[in-house]
C-alpha cells in the first residue's frame, strides 16, 4: 500500500505548511523510505516527519546505507535531534540532494550525508609485547605523571575489540547494570546484552569480534600501558563505517560514563 499525506505540522515541529509541503515533494522526488532519530528509538517528531515520506511497507523495511543527516532549527544539542532521512541503495550524488533539503526547508539547520568513515593505517594484530612489568609501570607514571587512584574507563570507538585478548581481558570493562546474554535490555537503554560495549554496524552486542585488528591493537596499547577499562564500541567493519554510528557511539559512552573516547577514523570527505 502506498500512502501521502500532507498536513500543516506548525504545531507539532515546527514546520510551516509549505516547508511540510516541500519535504514531501523531496521525499517523493528521492523516494525516501524512512525518517528516524539517530538517538532516540520513539522521538515524537520522527512519526510526523515519516508522515510526509512516499513508501510502501516492502519499502519501509529495507535499510542501505546511503543516509542524510538533518536538525532542524529549533531542536536541542542532543543528537536524539538529529535525524536521518533513509534513501535507496541506488541514490547517487548525495551532497547535491542533502543541498536541496537544505535550500528548500528553512528550518532545517543542516543536511548532509552520512559520510563513510574508515580507519587510520589497518594493521594485523599481533600480540602485544613492551616489556617488563617495570617497563610498563614507567610508561603509565609518563602517561599520567602521577600515580592515580582509579585508572580511566576508555571508550575505543573502532573496528571492535578482542576482549578475550591476554593484554585486555582483565581490564575490559564490565556493564553491571546488564545481565550477561539474557536477551533482555535490563538497564533500559535500548541497547540488549551490552554488557562489554556495542557493534554499532550490527546492532548487537558483538563489540568483541574484531575482523581488522585495529581497534584491538589500540585497546591493547591503551590497556597494557596505563591499566585503564577498555569499553568497546565497534563503528567499522569491512573497513567502512558511517558518521551517524560515530555519533550514536560518542553518545553511548558519555552515558556509560567514559572518561576518555579514543577513535583514529578519517573520511575522504571535507
């Protein structure tokens, strides 16, 4: 079944008609399947802004990656206001469509795609070797240049991590507010089973399985050389990722209280 709608959401978002009106046209013009927040599973502008979309339920359930990332003007800095407009996995040139949402609904602060992402210098993992323990205990007084009662919880935005690792498994960190495989969301997050961190590229809770290496090797550095809690946050795999599950990774680990965030990613975009 396809549907249309249009109506004057003024009072709902803060679209004007027209803007509401445009929004559609586009929807319709770039078949857009889905809007959401990036952040927050039931936003309650995301329904009226899905409302304006052309689509059918076969469509409505195929996701791809090519994506806009929008915030209209009079959202909050939470990124569970930041939106993302689902495109086909055919739609080519998306810096010239993210411009025509931008020309054409005023309220919207910024569109832009969801940029690929990969990670700096691919490495294979081997094990990690640096020295005696005095050695290590050197590098982490010259990390932090002094002693410290409670070494920092680490988010390692990356391709995964090994948390089985010699050099990781007894700092990983641990969720305790998650029962471990229970396929229940005990802490109420949203996030089910994330008792050791979040794949952000599969939506499960298989941050552990790191097919590159290179988020391991950098939670190893990290935790054989300052003894810190590594949470893993997998954001890349098969070399490539997107720039809104950076986002949604930056968020979780602020929420889980992560004193430092570590990610070496880059983009071939300015």
């Amino acid at each position: 079944a396809i549907t249309v709608q249009y109506f004057n959401s003024a009072d709902n978002i803060g679209l004007s008609a027209n803007s509401f009106k445009e929004l559609s046209k586009l929807n319709s013009a770039y078949k857009v399947t889905n809007i959401k927040s990036i952040g927050k599973a039931n936003h309650p502008y995301a329904s009226v802004l899905f409302a304006s979309t052309l689509h059918s339920e076969e469509d409505e359930q195929k996701e791809s990656d090519k994506k806009l990332l929008f915030k209209m003007k009079n959202g909050s800095s939470s990124i569970d206001d930041i939106f993302e407009i689902q495109l086909p996995e055919n739609s080519i040139n998306l810096e010239y469509i993210a411009a025509r949402y931008e020309n054409r609904i005023e309220e919207f602060a910024f569109v832009e795609p969801d940029y690929e992402i990969e990670d700096f210098n691919p490495i294979e993992f081997e094990t990690l070797s640096i020295g005696s323990s005095q050695d290590t205990e050197k590098i982490r007084r010259k990390v932090f240049k002094s002693t410290v009662k409670r070494w920092p919880l680490v988010a390692v935005i990356d391709t995964g991590t090994d948390i089985f690792h010699e050099d990781i498994r007894n700092n990983r960190w641990d969720n305790r507010r998650e029962i471990y495989r229970n396929e229940k969301d005990d802490d109420s997050n949203d996030f089910t089973d994330d008792k050791f961190g979040w794949d952000f590229i599969n939506k499960n809770d298989k941050s552990y399985v790191d097919k590159q290496g290179h988020g391991t090797h950098i939670s190893g550095l990290i935790s054989r050389t300052t003894n810190s809690k590594i949470m893993p946050l997998k954001i890349i795999e098969n070399k490539k990722g997107n720039l809104s599950s950076v986002i949604k990774a930056i968020k979780y680990a602020a929420d889980n209280n992560a004193d430092i965030i570590n990610f070496s990613i880059g983009t071939t975009q300015k």
